[in-house]
C-alpha cells in the first residue's frame, strides 16, 4: 500500500519550520555536549563550529570526489533500470517462466550485495567495474522483483481487453502493462537507488582511491575524526538531493494519479 500526502502550501510551511526546529535542536545539543558540558571526547565529537571549518575548507576536495561517485552511481544504476524493468516484465508475462525465475529471485534478492565487494574487486581489472557490477546487483533485484510481481497481478481485465483489440506483446508490455505498474516499480526503483548508495559508499570505502566514501575511510585511517564527521554530513546532503530529484521524476511520471484522485 503506498501512503499520499496532499500538503497544502500552509502544510509545506509548517513542515519546514519544523524539520528546521529540529535541525537547530541537535545543533544545540551538540554544542552543550562538546564545548558547554564536555561531555564527548573533543577528539572524537568535535565542535559544531570546528566542523563547519573544515567542511568550508574541504569541499573542493569533496566535490572532486563527489563527480567520481555520481560517474559510478549513474551507471551502475542506468543499467539496473534497462536491465530489471524489460527483464521482469517478460518473466512475469510469462506464467511458466514466472513460477521457474521466482523461487531463484528470492534466494537471490535476499542475499546482501555487500559480500560481492571483495570478490568483484579481485577478479574485474579495475574498481571501477567492480563498483559498478556490486553497485547494479544492489539495485537490479528491488527493481526486477517489483516489476516481476507487479505484472504477475495486473488486473486480468486489462488484459482481456488489449487482447480483444489484437495489441501486439510488445506494445502491450511497454504500453499498457509498465504505465499500469509504474506504482509499484517506482517503489522498486527507490529502493534500488537507496541500496546504491549504501553499496557505492561502502566499496569505495574498501578500495577506491576517490570518492566521497573514500574520503571518509581515509581521514578515520589518519584520526581526523572532524572530517570523517562531514564526509557522513556530505553524504547525508548528496543522498537527501537525489532522492528529492528522484521523487520530482517520480512525481511527473504518476502526475495521472492526482488527476485521477482529483475526478
């Protein structure tokens, strides 16, 4: 079941001087705990203001890593998307090839992209395939088992009809059946891209020598623990960007749902 708020501009509002509340409020126990109390080691809990400096003074060389880990992300996750949708829409077409391909996916789904790193790292010549091919098995199987699901419960109806109108398989697929399912293989791509990022991240802090994952790896290596702390802020803010991005995309495309809830 998937939940729609409708927020009115006063709403919009009332959620923003509230997230900003609360934003203030960690800042403000952050700042008793380290400099007021000192409760938190300053080694390992720096100072709000300190990590403001430093955030400032790196972020050149953040954004160069940041352009390494969209390179990675972009195509690790495009190909997931050409892959999953196309894949799980022939298999959950097909009734004999659903009940075969099924049980395989929820032994394959289940299984935690995260222990492909090591193994991937050391038989693909660079880390960047590496990356790339844990990175898309992260996001291939949430989007392939939503699509493959979806369609296996697509109201029969529909069917009925497009047949009655003799659509060929193919325009029936991509024109009636994914627009039907977009739903629910939106969800499968949100999730996918969220695993993407806890997969980028975590390879990159294994063996990249760039990227915003690295960066927070190689400055814990060292004890700069005030940088580790903006690498975690930054990736925070990255993540935060592209699922608002995400969420427009996914907004446009379903933009048929509010017309329809509207009617």
């Amino acid at each position: 079941m998937i939940y729609k708020f409708n927020f009115t501009k006063s709403a919009k509002t009332q959620q923003v001087v509230d997230v900003t509340a609360i934003f203030l409020g960690i800042l403000v126990v952050w700042e008793v705990l380290t400099v007021q109390l000192e409760v938190l080691d300053a080694f390992l809990f720096p100072s709000p203001q300190q990590v403001l400096e430093l955030f400032i003074g790196d972020l050149p060389t953040i954004f160069r890593g940041l352009g390494s880990t969209l390179v990675l992300l972009s195509a690790a996750y495009a190909l997931a998307l050409a892959t999953a949708i196309p894949l799980g829409l022939f298999v959950g077409w097909r009734r004999r090839l659903f009940n075969a391909v099924h049980p395989i996916s929820k032994i394959m789904s289940a299984v935690p992209p995260i222990v492909y790193i090591p193994y991937a790292i050391a038989i693909l010549p660079t880390f960047q395939l590496a990356s790339v091919l844990v990175i898309f098995v992260g996001a291939f199987w949430p989007i392939f088992v939503s699509t493959l699901n979806a369609t296996v419960q697509i109201d029969k109806t529909l069917i009925d009809s497009a047949r009655m109108l003799r659509i060929k398989e193919r325009r029936l697929l991509f024109e009636i059946i994914l627009p039907a399912i977009m739903p629910q293989v939106l969800t499968g791509c949100s999730v996918g891209l969220i695993f993407s990022f806890i997969l980028l991240a975590s390879a990159e802090m294994i063996g990249a020598t760039s990227g915003i994952g690295w960066y927070v790896k190689y400055y814990s290596d060292f004890g700069d623990y005030g940088k580790v702390i903006v690498g975690i802020l930054f990736i925070g803010l990255v993540v935060t960007a592209v699922m608002a991005v995400f969420d427009r995309i996914q907004r446009h495309l379903l933009r048929w749902q509010a017309k329809y809830s509207a009617d």
